[in-house]
C-alpha cells in the first residue's frame, strides 16, 4: 500500500465523531477511514486534561498500529486538550474539529459577536472562546451548554420533533438576544439537528459545522502533502472500518441512523492495552 | 472510634448515587457517610461485569481504607454486577440499590405485572427482570429505557416542568398500556422527578424508589448486628465526606440541588491506585 492509498484516522469519544467521518465520506470520497469511538470511556467532558490526554495517546497508538497516514480529532474536549501534544509527538499530521471551527467563525463574523453552543464540559472549559481570541482577540464570544442536545439525537428524535424543538427554543432563547450573527455548533451531535437549529436562530445567524469544516481542512492538507488518494475506492471494497472500546451494538444502531451504507461490524478493541 | 460510630460507605458511578444518599440521611439521621462517585468513569451502563467489577473492588479498597462499618452499593449496574462478589469478599455487611428494589416490587404487585424504568444499560442487561423473576417466576416484568431522564434532572428541569412533562408522557405513554401495577424507579436520577412519573402513571400504579428501599434495609441491617449509631451527630459537626474520581466541581453543584446542606469541598482521589 502506497502512502497516498493508507486510511484516515478519525477518533472521538463516542458516536458523534462519525458526523465528522460522514463529512470526510462527502467531500473526500477517495479516502479510507479507520473509526475509533471510546465508547467505555465516553463522555469525555469534564475530564481533566492529564486524564484526557492519556486517553488520546493510546487512541493514537492503535490509529497508528493501523497505519494511517493522518489524524483527525473529532472529539471537541480531546481537540481542545490533546490537539498540541499530539500534533508534537507524531510524524504524521494531526488535526482537529475545534480550531478549524474557530478559524472559519472568525472569518466568518462580521460584527465580531460569536455564539457557541456545546456540551457543558466544552462551554465551561471556554475552549472555543480561547482559540478564537488567540486569532482575533476583538472577537466576543458568547457560551450557551445544550446538555440535552446530545441524548436528544441519540434517542434520534431529530429535526421534526416538537419536544426536540422546544428544548431548542429554551436553550437558543437567550443566545438569540445577545446580537451573534455566527454561531458555533461545538458538539459532533449538532449538525444533525442542524435545521431545527438554523430555525430557530433565524437567517441573519450563520451556522459553522466544526465537522464540515475539518473535512475541508483534511482535504487542503493531504493536497498540500501530497498524500490525497488519487484512485477510486473499489466498488466492492468496505474502505471504512470501524472500532470501539465497549458496546459494539448500540454504536453501529446508531452509526446506521447517520451513515449512508450499513455497519454491521464494529470491533471491540482493548483501548486500555495500546 | 467505636464500630457503632463509623461511617457507612456508599458508592456510585457519579452523583445519581446521592439520592441513596439522602435516603438514609433522612430515615438513618444519626449515622455518618462517606461517600465515592467514579464521575471520571461515569457511566458505568454498557460496561462489561469485568470492568464494573474491577471498579467496584478499587473503590471498595477505598471505601474501607475509610473505616467504613457497612458498605451500599448505589448504583444500578455495580449493584447488580458486583454485589454477590464484594459480599463474599468483605467481612462487613454490602448491600445495593437492585436487590432491595427488585424484593419490594415483587412483594408490592397485586397482578404480577411490574414494570422498570431505567438507563438503556440497566433495560437492556435485564438486570431487574433476572433479580425480580427468581424471586417469583410468576411475575411478569416490562421494561422501559429512559435515556433522557437524567439529563433532564442534571439540568434541574424537573417536576413542573413542561418539557419534562411532555418527554414523560412519551416515555411511559406504552407502559400505561401494559397493565402493570408496580413500577420500579431503576435509576438514581428518577426519585427526582418522582411526582411526575406518579401523576402520568396514575394512581393505581405504585412506585417503588429503590433508594429508600435500601436505606429501610440497611436501618434494619445495622439494628441486627448491633451497629448502629445511639449518638445524636453534633451540631458543629460535619458527619458526611464526599471524594470523587474527577471534576469535583460539577459534583458539588448538583449536590447541592438535592441536598439539604451545602457541600463545599468534594475531595478528589485517583481511584484506579486503589
């Protein structure tokens, strides 16, 4: 295998990651990606960082036993916490969800006001908030946690939902008084009640997908390095694999409930050994 | 100290476990508590019996490097994966959450219909469903998976609320139709929105809320072998201790949503060197 034909490496702490996997299958579709969701260990948030990185160290040695040729951190917390050591440690690029988020949000604004919205772990760790004042430090940054965002699109009662729908209300109630004309989706779960979302804020907010905007970072770096795989994935192929630490079922339900193709083999990997 | 004046240990996988807590503050109000939440392995649901028994045995060492006198197991999962081992394993009495629930709802049904609200893992593992069916083979059991229950009650929307309301309604809107009379409140969050789960149930249903279930058991328990406190706690004092495995900030903010006193300090201890 050449290098340009090797996998993408995508980890999170759980399910969430694959919105970011399933924007790397859109926009780059010639890539192969290896998944690993930490199921055993999820949520990640609230965390501490020691803790957070050790975590991330072995995800990244297994991703590597697996011999892929970069790594994507799907994961907001681990992004925030790992996202520096890890790019260090590794002779392959690492990239992850939060700063490329923050950078298209700041290009984005034009009335330097940004809304955030994320689990309470990554609003109270104001990981988006630093990362986007490192870039423009004119740039405010409103905070709102969604605690229930997440088991909401678990329990896929998604975009049509009227109790999804006003559970959004409530939480995006305040965020819409505060003048924002961007707003973060700081959560892999998001984008997948992304129209509810886009709804409710109304047409003057833009919305920046964290997922979308990380394939879209992936696909400049690989070009730029030469790494982009240029042949066609072969119909009868399965390019993506997929690995957890725990619970293999309950992932691929939920993988199936997002993905174009069916996963029926996530494998069980003993994370803590790596 | 003499035995009588120990504390008692209670453990869970994070701060649900407080409602067991508060049970025997308030039916065992002279004895003292030392308390563990493994808030950085939280959730315990979807684990293997291994992993939960490992847990269990390190924060056990804990426990007793605490001088404990008894030991309850608040948690749904360890108390149902681990009971019968840390019993043969420790010389001082171990009782948990699932046993005392599952015997009170077998001797509470009328019809032998009983139903269970839990987490997906406490459903799916069928844990009640085995516990309640070898004490009665008769007594049908239905179980019903509530994943956003606990997120509502960590976001403390709890019994006016609408939205609460609404997601009750949709939750136990299949298991009014199952013609149970008994329903076992299988999740440490659930006593919290207790009154109103009793009002869409109705009133020919009764709720069984293991934690105080448990605290009634180990009141007798303690009064069996001789150790219970006769000392009335001092006024001055600080009877009960709470650790965690990680965050202890966010520990301390819901407990003290449920709590009738303020808990300024949750210690952190590293758990996995026990």
């Amino acid at each position: 295998m050449t290098d340009r034909e090797k996998p993408i490496g995508v980890f999170d702490s759980g399910v969430g990651g694959l919105t970011v996997a399933r924007e790397i299958m859109r926009n780059i579709p010639k890539e192969r990606i290896v998944y690993f969701g930490d199921t055993a260990r999820v949520p990640y948030g609230g965390k501490s960082k020691e803790t957070i990185l050790r975590y991330s160290r072995q995800i990244v040695r297994f991703l590597r036993s697996q011999e892929v040729k970069a790594i994507v951190i799907a994961c907001n917390t681990a992004s925030a916490f790992a996202l520096e050591e890890l790019s260090a440690e590794n002779d392959i690029p690492v990239i992850g969800v939060v700063k490329s988020g923050a950078k298209v949000a700041c290009a984005t604004t034009k009335n330097n006001r940004v809304g955030v919205i994320g689990t309470r772990g990554t609003i109270s760790s104001g990981l988006y908030t630093e990362l986007i004042q490192e870039i423009n430090p004119q740039i405010e940054v409103i905070g709102k946690a969604c605690p229930l965002f997440c088991p909401l699109v678990e329990e896929n009662w998604r975009n049509d939902d009227p109790i999804t729908k006003e559970v959004t209300e409530r939480y995006l109630g305040e965020l819409r008084e505060k003048d924002i004309d961007t707003l973060i989706l700081g959560c892999t779960h998001y984008p997948l009640i992304r129209s509810i979302i886009g709804q409710v804020m109304g047409e003057q907010v833009t919305l920046v997908n964290p997922a979308y905007e990380t394939a879209c970072q992936l696909r400049a770096l690989l070009q730029d390095l030469h790494l982009s795989n240029n042949q066609p994935l072969q119909k009868d192929e399965q390019p993506h694999r997929f690995y957890v630490s725990d619970a293999a079922e309950s992932f691929s339900e939920f993988a199936n409930s997002i993905l174009p193709f069916e996963i029926r083999d996530a494998k069980k990997i003993p994370i803590e050994e790596y």
